[in-house]
C-alpha cells in the first residue's frame, strides 16, 4: 500500500498494540507522513480548544455575550503540514486526499451517538468550482452520514471583511424549506478559526428548535 500524501510504499509492521487491536493500522499514511500533523494537546479552551489555555478564551466570551454557548471539538491543529493537506485537497482538488484522517476521524464522530450530523455547506458557484464539499468528503470517507439542512448563498469573500463587519453582515447561510430540526445536532467544518461562521451557524439551528448543538471540526 502506498502512502496518499507523498506516494512512498508503506511497510506493514507488527506493533505490539497492532497484534493486540488497540490500534486500527488502515492508515493511509505512511509514519513518515503521519507524524508532521500535531494533535492539540492537554492545555486548552475548554469551550472551543484554543490551544495555550485553560479557561474560557475571549472569544468564547465574546459568543457567550452573543448567546452562543461555545461547545467545539477539534483534533489537529492549523500547522503548515495541515496547510499543506488543505491546499492539495481543497485548492488542487485531490479528491482522494478525502481518506487522509478517515480513521481518526471515525473514532472521534463515534463519541457522537445520539447526534445527527449536519455539514457546514459551500454556495452553489463555490461547489461547482470545486467539484465536491470537503467536509462532506472527510465524514463520508470516515464512514458517516449527514443531514442536508442548510444552504449557501455567495458573497463576498470574508477576508476582505473585518472581524465585527462579518458578525454584523447578514448570515449567508439559511435552513433549507420544509426540513425538520433533530433536537441533537453535531455541526461539522473542516477548519474553526475564529468561528464566526460556526458559531453563528449554531445559533441559527438553535433559534429554529434546535436543543444540543454541538460543533466540530478536524482542524483549530
Ligand atoms: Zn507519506
Ligand atoms: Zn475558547
């Protein structure tokens, strides 16, 4: 098997905890590849895992005075190996590169049971630029399904805007007519930075009878 990122043939080792099952060895990526991805670490927000922190961050009490209580989950943070992954991905196009954290990824949405999945979506002109939704992308080749609530409409892009004209601007984001609103909601991105769109995506899921909206992304 090959690794996806950089193509070297992986060989197959038997680990201690491979024989004992502890560890699903379906990586697509050789160890090599593997680790130049850093997992956030024990020190974090513990509302939305900023990283260097063990209290609520000022965003976070930022959104709380928004009526938005943070409550996001990540697994990497943004180092230039994920910046690189999101370029080849999203900007190239490499569709395959879906299956990059397809396991970690499973084992993580796997804490979820009793939510529904709900994906952050992209604007019509967007999709058909590139060719597919990566998030979808990312929890569909991590085994999962999700619910198709919400639509997009283009606009400008957000970082020609500053941080209180985006919070200010309409949201361009809506609930799509005649769905129903599970109570238990996971809403799935794939990088939260200063999770404006999330957040505000939450509230909106909320304000239309959502009771648990959770947020999750691979990426902090
Ligand atoms: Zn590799
Ligand atoms: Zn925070």
């Amino acid at each position: 098997m090959k690794c996806l990122l950089c193509g070297q043939t992986m060989k197959t080792v038997l680990t201690f905890s491979s024989l004992l099952l502890i560890k699903n060895d379906d990586s697509c990526l050789c160890s090599d590849c593997d680790t130049t991805f850093e997992r956030i670490g024990e020190e974090h927000c513990l509302n939305c895992m900023k990283t260097a922190l063990s209290t609520k961050c000022q965003d976070c009490q930022f959104w709380c005075k928004e009526g938005v209580e943070v409550s996001h989950r990540s697994i990497f943070t943004y180092n230039q190996a994920m910046k690189d992954f999101f370029s080849r991905y999203k900007f190239d196009g490499d569709f395959l590169l879906r299956k990059v954290f397809a396991s970690v990824l499973s084992a993580e949405l796997r804490k979820y049971k009793e939510y529904q999945f709900v994906v952050i979506p992209l604007s019509p002109e967007r999709l058909l630029d590139r060719g597919f939704n990566q998030v979808e992308g990312l929890v569909e080749a991590a085994g999962f399904k999700y619910l198709d609530l919400l639509e997009k409409r283009e606009e400008r892009a957000s970082s020609s805007k500053s941080r209180s004209e985006r919070l200010t601007t309409e949201l361009p984001f809506f609930i799509k007519s005649g769905v129903s609103i599970p109570k238990k909601i996971l809403l799935i991105d794939d990088i939260y930075t200063t999770g404006t769109t999330i957040n505000r995506v939450k509230k909106l899921l909320e304000e239309a009878g959502a009771e648990d909206v959770k947020t999750f992304s691979l990426v902090r």
